[in-house]
C-alpha cells in the first residue's frame, strides 16, 4: 500500500484549514495546518510534504507568493490554491508560476478529492539504470521527497514496470545490452504519451540517440553527476503538466 499523501492546507481562516483537515483526515490522507505563509514555510522546512492547499488572499505574503517561495525551497513541491473571489487573473498568475491548480471556494470537496486522487498516481517514478548503486542512491532521495520508486536494473524488463500512464520513467541511456533508445521505442509503443527523463553519464557518444529519443517525446536530458535541484525541477515541471491535463479532462 502506498504511504498516505502528507498535504499541508494554508489559511488564515482557522476555521477553513480545521473543517478541511477534518474532512482530508477522514479520506484518509494526513493534514497539516498553517495560518499564514510564513508557518506554512517553517513547515515545510521541518517535514515533507506531497502538496500544499493554500488560500490566496493572506496578510503578509499571499498564496502565488508563497508558491514561489516554496519552490525555492523544495523544487518541484505541489501546490493547489484555494480563492473566493474572481479566479481570472489568478489562474493565470498561478498557472505563469507553475501552480498545479486553482480551486474555487467555497471549496467543492469532490473536485479536490479527485485532485488528491491524481496527485497520489502521479508519485510513481520507474528508474532504469544497469547500475545498482546508482538506482538504489537515486531511489533513496526521490522517496525521502515522497516519490514511489520502481528500481529496474534489467532493461528487458523494463514493460513489467510501465502499466501506468501516470508515472514517470528516468531511463539511462547507456546499458550494457540495450540502447537506451530502444527501450524508449518499445515503451513507446504501450505508453505513447508516458513522460520519459533521459539520464546519461555520455553526453558526446550518446549525441545521436538523445536527439533521436527527444525526436519520439522523450521529455528532456539530463547529464550524470545529476544535480538532484535540476532533476526535482524536471520532475515538478512533467509532474504538474500531467496533473493539469488530468484535472482539465475531468472538468471538462
């Protein structure tokens, strides 16, 4: 069973933040309270979070705000708002800021379960590197940021780990009996549209097959030592354009 969504819900409104903890409590997910951005960041420093809920409108800081700030923090990290007033200029504000959604109040607690729900698939990440030690250190960081890791060091078996569309694959592009490239073209075929991160300790020699995997979708490259703040980055980017279409298809 996957470890439950830890979300930490932002309002200066006690009141909103106790009536929707109670309610996420009952769902089954674990809450965290603040009343203003500068708790919600002293939160954030002392204990992981998979999402931050916030209202907009707070004194001091607001909700936009404190998604930059949080992004500063820990790239990459999840965040709803939550606004009474006219959503227009605020949805564009949050969604230019990389804000995973916007959620009108009084809050519509179906949308926001289903939100949660699409949250929670998208923490899967499958990482394919031949190298054991490279899998294991890799997994260990991704998982104390609330990732649900897949290590496979096999690439022949690479399609028992890709059954779902939501997760993310990190694919090395050097192994010892395959090109990295053609695992790509065979996830492919089952997953079209499954978000792929290249890694490679190769940049010269692996030139071609990078651009040919970028040619067929693959997300982006990143380059071995992996700077794990750019590699959050990445992974926040594909992580909130994927629960952006997912939430999009739903209201639509």
């Amino acid at each position: 069973m996957n470890p439950k969504l830890r979300i930490l819900v932002v309002d200066d409104d006690r009141r909103m933040t106790r009536t929707l903890a109670d309610i996420l409590s009952l769902q089954g997910y674990e809450i965290a309270e603040a009343g203003s951005a500068a708790e919600a960041i002293e939160l954030a420093r002392t204990a992981p979070f998979d999402c931050v809920l916030t209202d907009v409108r707070m004194p001091g800081m607001n909700g936009v705000e404190l998604h930059l700030e949080l992004q500063k923090l820990l790239p990459g990290l999840p965040v709803a708002l939550m606004t009474a007033y006219s959503a227009e200029e605020v949805v564009r504000r949050g969604r230019e800021s990389g804000v995973v959604s916007v959620l009108s109040k009084p809050l519509d607690i179906n949308q926001a379960l289903a939100f949660f729900a699409s949250l929670a698939r998208s923490r899967t990440i499958t990482v394919v590197d031949d190298d054991p030690a490279f899998c294991q250190t890799l997994g260990d960081i991704l998982e104390r940021r609330g990732y649900q890791v897949v290590k496979v060091t096999d690439p022949h078996q690479v399609l028992q780990h890709v059954d779902d569309p939501c997760q993310v694959l990190l694919l090395d592009m050097k192994l010892n009996s395959i090109n990295g490239y053609d695992v790509l073209r065979e996830v492919r075929a089952r997953c079209p549209d499954m978000p792929v991160l290249l890694i490679t300790g190769y940049r010269q020699e692996m030139t071609s097959a990078i651009q040919k995997a970028l040619d067929i979708h693959a997300y982006a490259c990143l380059y071995k030592p992996l700077i794990i703040p750019d590699l959050l980055a990445k992974l926040g980017e594909v992580r909130i354009q994927r629960l952006r279409q997912a939430l999009d298809a739903k209201q639509g």
